[in-house]
C-alpha cells in the first residue's frame, strides 16, 4: 500500500473553567496520538492486526512545538504523515490547524512496535506488517530531529515524588503516554511555583510506569529551558525525560 497523509479534526473541549495550557496540551496530545491510530488503521497496521501478533504501537519520543497557544472550545484539524522506517521504528509527523487555517501546532514523534510478553522493541524491517510499506512521505517538520537533553545542567529546582494510580493505566497495562504531561505540569508548578506560557516540549519515554509504582521528578533549569529527569524509586531506572521550553 502506498501511505499518503491523514487529516482528521478534534473539537478541543475542556470542562475546566480556566483550563491551564497543560491541561488544553493534554488533549491535544491525545488527538495527536489518536489521528496516529486512526490514520494505522486505514493502511493496514492498526489494533486489528496487531492484537493477533501480540504487539503494540508505542511512543518512545514526541516533540511538540506552540506556534499559536490553544483556546478551549474550538476545533482544529490534525495533519499527520509517517516517514520511512529507521532503524528503531518510524517517525510521524503533525500539523495543527485552527479555523483559519492557520498552522499553530507542530510536532513529530517517534513510534515504536513493542511485543506485548516481552516488552521488547521490534525493528520495522524485520516485522510482518512493516516491512513492505512504501512511503514516499519524507518531509520532515522537524528538519533538526529531536532536542537534545543537556546533562550539563546541575542546578536542582525541584525534586517531585509521584505514585502511579489506576485511572492513569491504558489497555496496554501501563500509563497512558498522555498522562505524562500531567507528570510534567505538576512538576513544573513544583519547580516554578507560578503559572508559565511554554513554546515547546519533548518527552522521552524510556521505562514503562505501571499500577502502584512509584517514581521521582528531578527539575533543572538553563536558560529559560526545563530539563526533568524521571526515575522509579525501586531501582533507580530512567522512566523519562522531558524538556521544557518557556517564554
């Protein structure tokens, strides 16, 4: 099958009075993810075919970039293309339009095929489903890849403790990749102790976070750029990291 764009719409819907941008980010986020799995569906790789060979679509990276801030109750249309398979998985990307047309999200995300017993990563080129796509869509909305996270940075602004609970757990049995924002923006209140306008974020998921569990959040901070570091607190294992960019 010859892959081609997917353009779907999300009425951004809010039930907060004043929602924060993390909150309005959040479903976005998760429109995001949805046209993903929308859009795997209609070229032959989504939950149909792969509950059968006990895999799974993961996120292992996403970069969101705020051209024009959110505003609750409105729609927007979602654009979404995945580039040619690399080594690890396959990139996709997203453009975000408001009812004037006007491009006020960007973002690409790395997508991942997991095996559902092992949770181990599967190469795409060694996959059932994969490995025969053709995709012609190479354009990239981020030219530069992903940022890059500054180890350097070792002044601490915050350490946040957190526990996993149930309503944060997906089909897959581990935390919605959504609910990680909300990780970040408690963490990010801990840290900054006001209300911040970001420009920009990246998640890197590295460890899954299951029922119960319980992980801590290291904030730092370098030239208007947060940098979080996550770890479970049993083993001391990377869960994620993120970065922040802020005005």
């Amino acid at each position: 099958m010859l892959i081609q764009p997917f353009e779907t719409t999300i009425n951004l819907e809010s039930n907060l009075i004043n929602p924060t941008q993390f909150d309005l980010l959040k479903i976005m986020q998760k429109g995001l993810q949805d046209s993903s799995t929308y859009h795997a569906d209609v070229i032959g790789y989504g939950a149909k075919e792969l509950d059968p060979l006990n895999v799974f679509w993961a996120v292992a990276r996403l970069r969101v970039r705020i051209i024009i801030p959110l505003k609750n109750h409105h729609k927007y249309r979602i654009l979404t293309w995945p580039n040619p398979y690399d080594i690890a998985g396959i990139d996709r990307n997203y453009q975000v339009f408001d009812e004037n047309n006007e491009c006020v999200i960007e973002g690409m995300g790395k997508w991942v095929i997991v095996d559902k017993t092992k949770f181990a990563l599967i190469k795409p080129k060694e996959f059932i489903l994969t490995k025969d796509q053709v995709n012609t869509c190479v354009d990239k909305v981020f030219i530069d890849g992903y940022l890059r996270f500054n180890k350097m940075v070792e002044i601490l602004q915050a350490k946040v403790q957190r526990v996993v609970k149930s309503a944060e757990i997906d089909q897959n049995n581990h935390v919605n990749n959504v609910v990680y924002l909300d990780y970040i923006a408690n963490a990010v209140e801990v840290a900054m102790n006001q209300t911040i306008q970001i420009t920009e974020y990246q998640i890197n998921y590295s460890e899954s976070l299951f029922l119960n569990e319980h992980f801590t959040m290291e904030v730092t901070e370098d030239n208007n750029t947060l940098y979080i570091t996550s770890y479970r607190d049993n083993d001391h294992k990377f869960v994620f990291q993120s970065i922040i960019k802020k005005i």
